[in-house]
C-alpha cells in the first residue's frame, strides 16, 4: 500500500543513507502538499586561457576583438535559424535556451595568464608575480555571493581538475569575501568522499568510507522508501537514482572520445584515479551533476585548470602533445592550427555540459525538471585571451530559470567606452538579482567607464 502524497514522509525510518534521501524526499513531500517553489540554481563552468570571441561568433558572422575601438553597434539576433559555433554544437538541441554573450568588459581585473579570484569577483588585485598576475582576494566572488542567497546543505560545492595529480585541494578562482578562498576539490575520491560520505551520520561513515558503491551503500532505504511510494513519487525517485547511477562507471570514456587526435589512447582505467585529466574532469562532472540532484548544494563550480597554478595543461587525453600556454601563443600540433585546438578543447567541454543538462532533464521538479530551474554559465578566467587584456570577457549561459531569462539569442554589446557598453559587473548582478538579492552593483567600479552604466542588471537578457 502506497502513502497518501502529502504523507509521504511520515512514520517513514531512514537508516545509513538518511542524509542522502531525506532532500529528496522532503522536495517531493513538499510539492505534492503544494508547498513548495522550485529552488534556483548556478554552475559555473570556468575555463582556463581565454574564450577567443572570434570563435563565439555564430556561422558566417565576422568578428575582431575589439579592445577599445569605437564603431560596433549592439547586436540582438535569434538563434532560432543559426549555426551555432562548432565547440557549441553538443548543447544544439537546447539552442532555445543558449544565450551567447559578447562584448562584456572586465578591465578592472587586469589580465595576464589568468584573472584568478578576480574573473568571477569583478575587482582588481594589483600586479602580483613577475607576469603581472595576482592572487590577491580584494572581495567575494559572483558564485560565493550567489551561496548567500541560495543556501544549500553546502553552501558552495567547488570541485575541478588541476594537472597535477596529487592535489587533493587548491584555493583558485572561489571566495566568499576578502582573503576568504573558497576551495576546489581536485580529486574525484577526495571529492566523492567528502560531499557523499560526509552526509553519512554515526557508524554509517564508516560503512560508507569502506564502501565503493553509493547505491550499495543506499539500497536497503531505497528500497524501503520505494515501496512506500505512489507512482508519480516513484518514477520521480528513479530519475533521481538514474543520476546516482552514473557514479557506478568509474572507468575511463577516452575511447569514446570524438573530434581529437587521438589514434591510441591511453589503457582505460578508474577515471578517479586516472593520470588523464579529462577522465578527472569527466568524473567530476558526474559528481557535480550528482550533487546538485540529490540537493547537496544550489551553486556549483567547476575549475577546468582555472588559475595561474594549472594553466599550462596538457589535454593529453585528446591526443594533445602541446600544453595550453603553447597553444595560446600560436602553436599548433599535429596539423591542427592553434584555432582548431582551441575549438576542439571547449567541444569536449561542452560534450561534458550536454550530458550534465540532460541528467537535470530527465529529474521531475514541479510542472517541469530541474533544468528549467538551473543556469549553467560558460566563461574563461583568461577572460578573452591567452594574454587576456579584459577589454571584452566572452560567455555562454544556458538555460533561462523558469523563464526569467530571454534565451535563444547572440548578444553583443558596443566596445569599451561607447554608449551602451556594459562589464562583467552588470552580468554578475543580474545574476544575483535573479537569485533574489536587491544588490545594484557587485565587484569594483571601472572609474574609465565615466559616463556608461556600469550599476544595475543587464536589462536586455530579463523576460
């Protein structure tokens, strides 16, 4: 006999995997009692040197960057009947959803091999090392603000890749104020512990750290839980499992890795453990995807090699032998063109971005799924370049948070100076407005910028 809906939880006894269900099953309690609005999220997929804008130009679009040259009116064009740009071409059948934007400044960061802290906090740092970089935190960053507003059972997960494999933690491109980092989890055990093991209450952590399977680890409360369930609330739950299912395949997908260079790859192996960095950044997609479904956390982030430490890796496992600092001064391998490796890196990122928009598809949440509540957000820390000025900070937003956002667009703003010019400032607090903040300013003002709007939201994305 199934539970009345409203019902669902009470009298109901979880044991090792309490922590782990009970999100799950309070969302489901609380939109069948009508309770419940659906929560807002944010993933930040954070790229090391540079989107080049060039390349985020829609098919037979010509495009220069700009600096401050003068002379470039803003652009609004759907994308309904265009070819997205080919490394954008896997979240194709979203397009409806793609929104590309150009044209945004971040002068105040300053540039260099990587902005650091600075590309998602909008505030300058000083010049640092000899390549005028800095790690200084002068302030909080866009996805620490964002975990204020939208609270979690962690906050803010930070997890990514580094190159080197040792690293169980490094302190990046995440802050929740000044001189307060926030880490990124480089390990995919280390973070697969810690974010599932952690949730796990008395002798149960033990049982958990000694068990390789979460599902294992959860079956006997699932399948308590699952024959307590109506139908709708059961299939709800599956979708919810399905994702839990992904963290079963640890095992390397370099053979299923398309558009490189590869002719013999590496022996596949536990892709948590793996020596390859895109089998680490793979599985930690998985996991974010994992974490997020189940209601760990409302902010991710994701460090593809963000930071000064990591910038010059080598995606070995598409088949690359020049590591991205060579590719960004123009080196070229193999026969491909720095251009072309540029594009085929950001494919396989956005492959990744694909896969983790349909795992949130496929999960029920109110009238839709948790898709049409989440914002994935695509940029650089490199900002526009390699040796990035910050004079225009490419991004990609998908999705459009239960129709907030207008989407479907390429949108670029005129040049640094001109009139109706706007900075990373105006994104990064639409985005907070979004969440629920009345903030009108986030970061540091660009006191070159006198005379153009660089307060309030970027009133063109909102529906």
């Amino acid at each position: 006999m199934t539970l009345p809906r409203r019902d669902v939880l009470k009298g109901m006894t979880l044991g090792a995997g309490s922590m782990l269900l009970s999100p799950i099953l309070s969302k489901m309690q609380a939109f069948a009692a009508g309770q419940a609005v659906a929560p807002k999220r944010f993933v930040f997929v954070v790229e090391s040197n540079g989107v080049l804008p060039e390349q985020m130009c829609l098919a037979g679009m010509k495009r220069v960057t700009r600096e401050d040259k003068q002379g470039y009116p803003f652009v609004d064009e759907s994308l309904a009947d265009k070819q997205l740009p080919v490394s954008l071409e896997p979240v194709d059948r979203w397009k409806d959803r793609v929104t590309i934007v150009q044209g945004l400044s971040g002068r105040v960061c300053g540039g260099g091999h990587s902005n650091n802290f600075m590309a998602l906090g909008a505030f300058g740092g000083g010049r640092g090392n000899g390549n005028g970089e800095s790690t200084k935190i002068n302030g909080e960053t866009v996805d620490g603000a964002l975990s204020r507003e939208l609270p979690g059972i962690f906050p803010h997960i930070g997890i990514g890749m580094s190159k080197r494999i040792e690293d169980n933690v490094i302190y990046n491109i995440s802050a929740i104020g000044p001189d307060r980092p926030l880490p990124t989890m480089v390990s995919p055990s280390f973070a697969y512990s810690n974010l599932f093991g952690s949730v796990a209450e008395g002798n149960s952590r033990d049982l958990y750290a000694a068990n390789a399977n979460l599902l294992d680890f959860m079956r006997d409360d699932i399948r308590r839980v699952e024959s307590r369930l109506a139908g709708q609330e059961r299939e709800q739950l599956g979708a919810y499992l399905e994702t839990y299912e992904t963290l079963r395949n640890r095992q390397s997908r370099l053979n299923e890795v398309q558009h490189t260079l590869r002719e013999r790859g590496p022996v596949a192996s536990d892709k948590y453990t793996s020596a390859v960095e895109i089998d680490r950044l793979d599985a930690m997609f998985d996991i974010g995807a994992c974490a997020l479904i189940c209601g760990l956390t409302n902010v991710l982030t994701i460090s593809s090699a963000a930071g000064i430490r990591d910038f010059d890796v080598t995606f070995s496992g598409l088949g690359l032998k020049k590591d991205k600092h060579m590719i960004g001064h123009g080196s070229g391998d193999q026969g491909r063109t720095y251009f072309e490796l540029y594009d085929m890196i950001r494919r396989w990122h956005f492959e990744r971005i694909a896969e983790f928009m349909a795992k949130l598809e496929r999960v029920p949440e109110g009238d839709g799924t948790m898709l049409d509540n989440t914002l994935i957000v695509y940029l650089s820390d490199g900002a526009e370049g390699h040796h990035s000025r910050c004079w225009e900070w490419p991004m990609v937003l998908l999705g459009n948070l239960g129709g907030r956002l207008r989407t479907g667009r390429y949108i670029d703003y005129p040049s640094y100076g001109a009139r109706g010019h706007r900075t990373i400032s105006n994104m990064y607090t639409t985005w907070l407005q979004l969440a629920g903040s009345d903030r009108e300013f986030f970061g540091q003002v660009d006191t070159n910028l006198a005379g153009i709007e660089t307060h309030g939201p970027l009133e063109e994305l909102l529906a």
